[in-house]
C-alpha cells in the first residue's frame, strides 16, 4: 500500500464528532465564505458550502467552538489551515472534506 492511501486511511479512521458549527473559509486569494460542519476529526473536518472547492487547494478556515459545548467560560475559536480532499455535490451545496495541516486556538 502506498503512503498517501495509507495517510488517507488513518485520517479517515479518526474518530468523527458529527457537530454543526458556523465556519469561516477562505481558499486560496478569494474572498471568505460562509460554511457549516458536518462533522470534526482530529485531521480533518467536512462541511457544507454553496460552491464548489479544488481537490488540493489550499483553505484557511475559522471554528468558533461553543463555551457550553466545551465546558468553558468562554468559547474558542480554533485558525486552521489544511488542504482539501474531496468535493462532491449534495443536492443544492457542496459537502468538502479538508485534512488540518496547522491550526492555533485563541480564545474568544
């Protein structure tokens, strides 16, 4: 088995926390657009978005993680960037998984 399926593979065998949270993606120069998640893992994230993203392109994305959620005083948001893995149409939107590549939390 080559490397990429198998760094495909333990991605995919993360465990997956299927939450709904407002995110912020940016690919590329162009301009920010609003997204929902699907669901988190440790490595990636899949979301919604109304167009259509480059398999291999380069995201910047913003999660805002609820203080009630995580037990926290505050909520925090985590600044990712990771590069997307797949893009296919889900009836009127676009569902997109992205692998985290970096991400740094501040809080909100």
């Amino acid at each position: 088995m080559n490397r990429a399926r198998e760094s495909s593979e333990d991605l995919r065998s993360s465990t997956r926390f299927p939450i709904k949270l407002p995110v912020e993606v940016r690919a590329d120069e162009a301009a920010q657009l609003p997204a929902e998640t699907k669901d988190i893992s440790a490595g990636g994230v899949m979301f919604y978005v109304e167009t259509a993203m480059a398999v291999g392109s380069r995201i910047e994305f913003n999660i805002s993680l609820p203080a009630a959620v995580l037990g926290t005083p505050n909520d925090v948001n985590v600044q990712c960037v990771g590069r997307v893995v797949r893009c296919a149409d889900e009836g009127s939107r676009r569902a997109v998984a992205a692998v985290i590549d970096e991400y740094r939390f501040e809080r909100a």
